[in-house]
C-alpha cells in the first residue's frame, strides 16, 4: 500500500515548488490507490504561523489535491503538526541512548563555535572531535545529574551510506563530514532529519517523494533509520524549479506562489497541467493533461534528473488555452470575481446593472475571451466596450501615434461626421418607435442598438458619401469610436455599443481630436 506525503515548512505561502512535489506526490499515491499526507513541518516556532498553515491547506484546496490524512481531516497515524507530536520522539532517543547508539555531548555552542572558526582560518573543513563520544557512564550520570545541558549524538560508525533513489539512481555520501550528528539540541528540541526520519517511519510512508534540496540530508535520515531499526523508505528526488537566469526560483523572479497565480487569474487545471510537465514529460509531445489524465501517465522512474525552468509565459499561453476551452457557464462564473476587482470597475465604468444585463454582458465577456492569458486581464480588453480613453476622466486620453494617423487622413471629418449622422438617424427612429413610455410619462429610456448587418448598412452609406474607402473608412470609425487603433472586432463592439454611447464617444472625437 502507497503512502506518501507532502511535508510543507509553515513559514510563508506555498511556492510553485513544493506545489509541483505534492503533486507528484499526489499523481503517485492516486494512480497506486495509494494514501496522500499532509504533514505540517512547524518545529520552527520563530517562522512557522497558523495563517501560513491556513493558506497552503487553501491553496492544495483549490489545485484539488484532495489529502486522506492531515491536520485538518486527521488520521490514523496523527497528530499531522510537528510540534503535536514532539512526545512521541523522546522514547526513541532513550532507546538510542540506552543502547549506545546515541550519546550525550556535553560540548557548549560556544565551543564548538570556537572549534569551527579554528578549522576554517586553517582553511580546514570541520569535524566534531567526539570529545564526548567515550565518556564513562558514571561522569554521564553525574553531569547530567548535576543539570549539565546536554544534546544527543547519533553514533555513525558507517564511512558511507548508500542512497537508492528512484529518479538518481544509487548516490553514495561518504559520513564524515556529518559523523556523530547531533539529533536532539541541548534545549530538547529534536533536529530535522532525526523527526522527519522517524514521522516517515512512524506514518509509515512507503517513498518519501521530495525536492533534491533535501538530498543531501538523505544519507543522514537513512542513519536514523538503520539506527531505529526502522526499514528505509524508497526516496525520489526530484529536481529543483529554476528561474529563467537558471538560479533557483525566488521572489526575486517575480510570482512564484500558487497564491500569485490564483489571484492573477491562472486556472487551477493550467498551473497543475504546467506543473506537472516541469521535468516530467509523457514519451509523446502531447501538452494538454487533465488531473485525471495525469494520474493514468504520470511516471515517477521518468521524472528527469535535470532542473526545469519556470517559463512564466508558457504557463500564460497554457492558461488561455484552457480559459477558451471553458463551458461558457463556467467561465462567466469564474471571471465575475476579476470584473469587479478591475479597476473599471472600482472606477465606475462597469456597474452592477452593466453586470445584471446579462445577455449583453455575456456576449462582451465571450468576444474579450480570445485575447485572454489571465482572467485578470479581462479588465483591459472590456474597456471598449465601456469607455472611451479621454471622454471618461481617469484613463489615458493620449492617442497612440497610429490612432492619430488615422485621424489625420483627409477623409476622416467626413467619414465620422457622416456616421454620426447615421447613427442619429437611427436613434431617433429608435426613439420614435415607442422606446419613450409616454403611457405613464416616466423617463423610461432604453437604449438602442445597431446589429452587425445594420453597421454595415451604414457604412455603405458612409463610403459613398466620403469616398474613403478600407482602411480610411473603417479604421476612421474604429479610432472615432473607441480611441484606439486596435481592439475587437468592429462588427462586435459596434453590436454591443448602444447608439447612444456610439454618438457622445463620435461627438467627443469630432470636437477634440480632429
Ligand atoms: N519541510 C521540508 C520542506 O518544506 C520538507 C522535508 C521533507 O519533505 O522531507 O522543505
């Protein structure tokens, strides 16, 4: 039976790494109906944090790496927090000391700081002298008696201890630039590699399925092991994520959390199926996994032994790719949220009721669609369709140098002022035909719209009468409307601009840019 777990530090927000671990982790355990862990690692009293522990369980929520055992849902074999379990160790440090497989070392920090210091200004590499390795165990007794502080020293008779790792292969470490290692600190507190070594044990995983950061501190755990008499589990190292100057990803390389990516708009099934393709690649060139699909084709023996770089801007294509791919349904769902966190939003240019009209609505959210990387960026392609840079304070009112070249064309007044006219032709047909409720003489408006077969009706009219024709006409109208020289099909943001907006954004244009 498969155990594995992921085995998070508590001490910030969790990174695309240790992400990208618990899901190999988490493809392992399922395809073997296995048993996924979490274990939170918060020994470090000084780091670690309940919000962090919170938000890291959020975020293995929300990439639906669902955990059987953890310290929210328990277990057979918890508690699943470190500092909860810090009993449970102390009866096998006696057993080590009882039967001389530890020792108690008496040696002050102080002291061997000064041992340290020594051997590095000779340029020599440090070794512990096992000064106290031989003590008797009458001066033992006394000194501890005598409320001595003491750590404990695992004995490590062995030169070399043999790693057997599934992606590395057998790695041998030679011990002694380790030997005699401290496993309990003079204030009690048990080091790393001793409680990682026994919770594996004692949670009975069956491959420890980890960052190779941690692989040199393997030979050290496997000494633990073979000290308890405890069987060694099988390890898989798996290689670290490197920014694209190949050092190791940091903030420094910009968002490297899943809580980044979560609030920038990446989609849970992106991230994972990006993810799990950073040194791990199926035999064949096809990209696109879904969690499922991963579960039948992840390989642990073909993860790589070589780092993988974080490209920012495949997870980008990757995630447009599955925004276009979504049920409309859901992708209305999901991208309300990012609407009104967008600054049209906040600064008014979308309302609720731009929101409750949902047919229009919806059509605009499906024509942005296609340009979306993020859901974030949703933000900067409905402008369009809700204001016009310059008409509406707060926005950048400079014409793109292209945008004003289109206006200095010789055709261009004609051109807007003979479409303007043609749509005020159209509204007041519009208005004519009842949209005023002069039943009850309240000021009911409701806005009129052109369709694409109409715009094009008009533009017709606007050829003939100007002479522009291409791009003097129909760039002239894209400028006049909407500010900009690019952006969303005419047909489309023409249909989805009431008549109204269309003629107070043309009056603007006339008045001030031509
Ligand atoms: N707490 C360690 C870390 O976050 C994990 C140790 C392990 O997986 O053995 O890097």
């Amino acid at each position: 039976m498969v155990r594995v777990r992921i085995a998070p530090s508590p001490t910030g927000s969790l990174h695309v790494g240790n992400a990208r671990t618990a899901l190999f982790n988490y493809l392992f355990a399922r395809q073997n109906q296995g048993t996924f862990i979490i274990r939170m690692e918060d020994t470090d009293a000084a780091r670690s944090s309940r919000e962090s522990e919170t938000s890291m369980l959020e975020d293995f929520q929300w990439m639906k790496m669902d955990s059987d055992e953890g310290p929210l849902q328990g277990g057979n074999f918890g508690p699943y927090r470190q500092t909860e379990r810090l009993g449970l160790y102390s009866k096998y440090t006696q057993m080590l000391l009882n039967n001389n497989k530890a020792y108690p070392c008496f040696c002050s920090a102080e002291h061997l700081q000064e041992q340290r210091e020594q051997k590095r200004s000779n340029n020599q590499p440090y070794r512990y002298d096992r000064a106290c390795a031989n003590l008797d165990a009458d001066t033992v007794a006394k000194r501890i008696k005598q409320g001595e502080p003491y750590a404990v020293r695992l004995r490590t008779p062995q030169e070399h201890v043999v790693v057997h790792d599934i992606i590395r292969g057998d790695i041998q470490f030679e011990t002694d630039s380790f030997r005699d290692f401290i496993i309990v600190r003079p204030d009690g507190m048990p080091v790393y590699n001793y409680v990682v070594a026994m919770d594996d044990h004692l949670m009975e995983i069956t491959h420890v399925i980890r960052g190779d950061d941690h692989i040199s501190n393997t030979p050290k755990q496997v000494l633990v092991y073979d000290a308890l008499g405890f069987t060694v589990p099988k390890f898989a190292h798996i290689p670290m994520i490197l920014g694209k100057d190949h050092a190791k990803l940091s903030k420094r390389h910009g968002d490297t959390t899943v809580a980044n990516f979560k609030e920038k708009g990446f989609l849970q099934e992106a991230l994972i199926n990006y993810l799990a393709l950073l040194s791990w690649s199926p035999k064949t060139e096809r990209e696109f996994f879904t969690m499922d699909e991963l579960i039948q084709e992840f390989q642990l023996e073909s993860v790589s032994k070589s780092a993988a770089v974080f490209d920012v801007d495949k997870l980008k294509w990757m995630n447009g790719n599955y925004i276009r791919q979504m049920e409309p349904n859901e992708y209305y769902k999901r991208i309300l949220d990012f609407v009104r966190a967008s600054e049209l939003f906040t600064n008014g240019h979308i309302t609720e009721s731009d929101i409750a009209n949902e047919e229009r609505f919806t059509k605009i959210l499906l024509t942005v669609r296609d340009n979306l990387e993020t859901l974030m960026d949703v933000g900067q392609y409905l402008q369009p369709f809700f204001t016009m840079p310059g008409l509406t304070k707060g926005i950048n009112a400079e014409l793109s140098p292209e945008a004003k070249e289109i206006l200095e064309l010789p055709t261009s007044k004609d051109v807007l002022e003979g479409f303007l006219s043609e749509l005020k032709k159209v509204e007041n047909e519009g208005n004519s035909d009842g949209n005023h409720d002069t039943d009850t003489y309240t000021d009911t408006y409701i806005d009129t719209y052109i369709d694409a077969q109409t715009y094009k009706g008009l533009t017709k009219i606007v050829q003939k009468n100007s002479g522009a024709k291409g791009k003097a006409l129909f760039m002239t109208i894209r400028v006049g409307i909407s500010g900009e020289h690019k952006g969303p099909d005419m047909a489309e943001l023409v249909s989805l601009l009431s008549v109204a907006e269309m003629i107070s954004r043309l009056d603007y244009t006339i008045a001030n840019r031509l």
